[in-house]
C-alpha cells in the first residue's frame, strides 16, 4: 500500500532557526510530491518535485527530493513567526487521479 | 479569479440530520476533490471525481454521497450525520503545472455534528 510519512510530527523553534521537515514514501510509480503549508485554513502549494537532486526555492524556503531513497526535504531557513503552520506532503502517481497525503508537521515558531 | 470555492463555511447538525457541502470553481481543471481533516489524521480523502460525470470512492466514504453536477460543480452529500462526521472538508481541484498535476484548495468548510 502507497504511504507517505512525516516527520517530526511537530517541532517548535525560536525565530531565526533553521528547520528541515521531511517526508518519506513508500510508493508504486511515482510521479511527483507535492509541499503544501496549511495555516488555519486552506493548504497552499508550495513546490512540486518530480526529479531527483533538484532544488527547489522560494525566498528562505527550499526542497529537494531524493527519488533513490524516496525522500523530500523541505528546509527553512532564518525562522519567522509567520512560518507557524502544517507543513504537508504528497505524492501523486503516475497513474489514475488521486494524491496521497502524509500527517503534516506543525511548525510553531516563537520569538 | 475565484479559484475554488466552497459553502457553507461553518454549520452544525443534529444527529440524523441532513446537508449539502457545495463546491465550485473556475479554473477549467477535470479533477474533483473532497477531503476532511481531521487532527493528527491529516487529509484524507473521501470521494473524488476524475472527470465530469465520473465519481471514485477514495479512502473514507461510508456515510457521504457525491454529485459531479458539470465541470465546475461537486457537491458532497451527508444522508443522516454522525457525530463521528464532525471534521473540517475540503474540496479541491487539479490542473497542471509543468507538465505535473497540482491541487488547489478551497477555504473550508467546518462541520459540527451533535
């Protein structure tokens, strides 16, 4: 059975820390994963990733993804307060419609 | 532009009662979702819709029903409610980027059953 896994499932810095939150799957033909960051209300794409070794950046945040081991990463860096949120994952396959989601990782960032 | 959108935002049902989540959007995408959320569960996905006039049972649909009314349209039915139903839902839907498929999220819709 396809899954994806997050971890950890929380985590709470001080502003201006860097965190890294990962997403491991277990899945049959791959197609793409998916970050989303969902503050109280609807999730919010962030990066697709569908190629090994790429990096993906917007601003202080970046993904990478490893197709050999089957990991995401998704790092930030320099914290802020705005950054408190669930942070998911999902991968999609190559075939038929649906998304497959992990549990998230929430992110609270303190001053 | 709209994107996706979903109502009612908040409601509260009896037991045994029933309702209708509505959703729509406009960006032309094919695929229909509807998700709840529920905490430490993340999202899990009830029914989606692949296609107008198509529906497919995703990991949590006992209790729901669903209607691809056209392309813009997908509505979620709750027959007779359950407390165990009280969840946040969300619908979505998929276009491409680059290439590779994307959900995009309505704003939510709290659901309170008693």
């Amino acid at each position: 059975e396809d899954k994806v896994v997050q971890s950890p499932l929380s985590l709470v810095v001080h502003e201006g820390d860097t965190v890294t939150l990962n997403c491991s799957y277990e899945v049959t033909n791959f197609r793409s994963l998916l970050w989303y960051k969902q503050e109280k209300k609807a999730p919010t794409f962030l990066f697709m990733l569908t190629s090994s070794g790429i990096e993906k950046k917007s601003g202080r945040l970046s993904s990478i993804l490893d197709k050999k081991e089957l990991f995401s990463i998704l790092n930030i860096t320099a914290t802020q307060t705005g950054d408190s949120a669930i942070y998911l994952c999902a991968f999609k396959p190559n075939t038929g419609n649906q998304f497959y989601f992990g549990t998230g990782t929430s992110l609270t960032v303190i001053p | 532009n709209a994107g996706v959108t979903q109502t009612p935002k908040f409601q509260v049902l009896k037991t045994g009662q029933s309702m209708t989540l509505q959703c729509a959007q406009d960006m032309n995408h094919n695929s229909m979702y509807w998700y709840r959320q529920d905490p430490g569960m993340g999202l899990r996905l009830i029914y989606y819709s692949a296609s107008e006039g198509t529906t497919d049972k995703g990991e949590v649909p006992n209790g729901y029903n669903v209607s691809r009314l056209n392309k813009r349209e997908f509505s979620l039915r709750l027959e007779s409610a359950a407390p165990s139903q009280t969840s946040v839902y969300f619908c979505a839907s998929s276009g491409t980027l680059s290439g590779a498929n994307v959900l995009t999220f309505g704003a939510g819709s709290r659901l309170t059953v008693l």
